[in-house]
C-alpha cells in the first residue's frame, strides 16, 4: 500500500534562517507531487509541482523553492525564512491515471 | 478564472443531517473532491465525483453535482461528534495538474 511521509511535524526557525522540509512517497513509481501551504484560518495555497526527476513547476512567486532528487522524493526549501512563511505545509501525491491526491500528515512552521 | 467557494462555517447537532455547499466557477471542471481535515492533520480524500455523474453514495455520504448550477453538496447522514473537522471541496479539470480548493467549511457537531 501506499504511504506519504514528512518531516519534521513541526518547526520553529529563526527569520532569516534556512529551511528543509522533506516529503516521501513509499508504494507507488513516478507520482505526481505537491506542495501547498495552508495559512492560519485559511484554505490550501498550491506552491510547486513536479510530474518527474529534477521538473519543478512553481504556482507562484515567492521566497521557497522546491527539488526532486529521486522519484519518490520531494523537497521544500528557503535560504532566508521570512515571518510570512508561517504556516502548515502539505505534501501531496497523485498516482499516474488515478484521479485521486493523498496528502501526506503535514509540517507546521512557525518562523519568529 | 478558476475559483471555488465554500461557506465558512456549519453547526448541527449529533445525529442531525449536514449539508456543506460549495459552489466553483470552471466551466470545465471535470472531477469535484470533499476532502476532511481535522485539527493539526492532513487531508483525508472523503469521495470524488466525475462530472458526468449527478450523485454518489458512500455510507453516510451523499454527493450531490447541479453541473448547470456548478453547484456541489456533500451530505453527511447521521453526523457524529467525530465528524468535527473542517471540510474542503475541490475541483480540477482532466489534463490537469492541480486541484483547486475552497476555503473550507468548519463543521461543528454537538452532543
């Protein structure tokens, strides 16, 4: 069966400090991934996806950025965290010519 | 543009039908989600529902499409305390990458 992974569950970073949050994807071969970012209160803001290895698509601009080194793997990452990068982060997956998208348990950032 | 609109917030008492509405913009939308997420969790895929298709039944819930309307209800019969959490539809068209969601609609059920 399948599985999503992410850590850390949580994360309290320093402004200007960088930032590594990893999502894993165990069960499935050359998945769509996601990531979005869920502000207090407020709904799911898409951020990147990936269709394979090293493609990246970026839904908006913004301080983060995001890589695939393997298949099943997927990284959010900021080199200067601003008090607006606060929030829930969501990795999300989607098998090839399914309709569904499983998200992964989440990590909440609070950046002071 | 793509939009999806939910209201905020539901309150129902235990063993009473809820009713969470969502209404969405795309023309083209070809499959419709609830999702559930309860506090400090993920999001749990409840049902979806493929644009061809009026209703859908699983249990307790009950999917309802008006695609004229581009109007979407999720139905829960019988709402329990633990089905406190908030909900979020959602849309994409086929092609696509992504999901649009709602805002979300925070369902409160008391005993």
């Amino acid at each position: 069966s399948q599985t999503i992974h992410q850590w850390p569950a949580t994360l309290v970073q320093p402004v200007g400090s960088p930032l590594s949050l990893e999502c894993t994807v165990e069960g499935t071969s050359n998945p769509n991934l996601y990531w979005y970012r869920q502000a207090a209160g407020r709904g799911l803001q898409l951020l990147f996806y990936s269709v394979g290895i090293g493609q990246i698509s970026s839904e908006v601009p913004q301080n983060l950025s995001a890589s695939r080194p393997q298949d099943r793997q997927f990284i959010l990452s900021s080199k200067k965290l601003l008090l607006s990068d606060s929030g829930f982060y969501l990795c999300a997956y989607r098998d090839r010519g399914y309709n569904e998208q499983f998200f992964g348990p989440g990590t909440r950032l609070t950046v002071l | 543009g793509e939009d999806v609109e939910q209201s905020l917030f539901l309150s129902v008492r235990e063993g009473d039908s809820s009713v969470i509405n969502c209404t969405y913009t795309d023309s083209s939308s070809t499959y419709l989600y609830w999702y559930k997420q309860e506090p400090g969790a993920g999001l749990q895929l409840l049902t979806y529902i493929f644009s061809n298709m009026d209703m859908k039944q699983d249990q307790r819930l009950t999917v309802l499409l008006n695609k004229k309307d581009k109007h979407l209800s999720l139905r829960i019969a019988d709402t329990q305390t633990g089905d406190s959490a908030i909900y979020f539809c959602a849309e994409t068209r086929t092609g696509f990458q992504k999901l649009v969601f709602g805002t979300g609609t925070r369902l409160l059920v008391s005993p």
